[in-house]
C-alpha cells in the first residue's frame, strides 16, 4: 500500500483546483501590476508584495484606543 492509496482522489482535485484558482489569481494581479506600472514585473515581485501586505495590520477597523489596549493586554509593561 502506498502513500498515493491513502488520498481521496476528490480532496486531490479540490486541493489541485484551489491551487489553480489562486495562481491564477496571482497571474492576474501581475497582468494588471504591469499594466499599470508600464512594466513587465515579476511572479516573484508580485508574491512579495502580497506577502508584505498579508503581514500588515491596519488601524482603521477599530479606534485606537482600543488597538492600544490590546496590544498592552497581549504583552503587559
């Protein structure tokens, strides 16, 4: 019995189609990138960019106050 036996071969092609779906996705982004920019820009380009702003952490959705009290309660002085 191998490895391969034990995958359901429906998880694989849903697996495989959510893969498909956000490499394309990706392509896409890039399309426009460079469209907008004048410019051929990279995969990799692109990538960074999706990664610097899936870190960042925006203020707008809650006051400040509030974003300051959590951040005390996470990690106390």
């Amino acid at each position: 019995m191998s490895a391969r036996d034990d995958v359901d071969p429906q998880e694989t092609e849903i697996g495989s189609d959510a893969d498909d779906v956000g490499e394309s996705i990706i392509r896409y982004v890039r399309m426009v990138t460079s469209l907008i920019e004048g410019r051929r820009v990279s995969l990799e380009e692109i990538k960074e960019m999706l990664k610097k702003k899936e870190r960042q952490h925006s203020l707008t959705r809650r006051r400040r106050v509030d974003y300051l009290v959590q951040q005390l309660n996470k990690d106390p002085p």
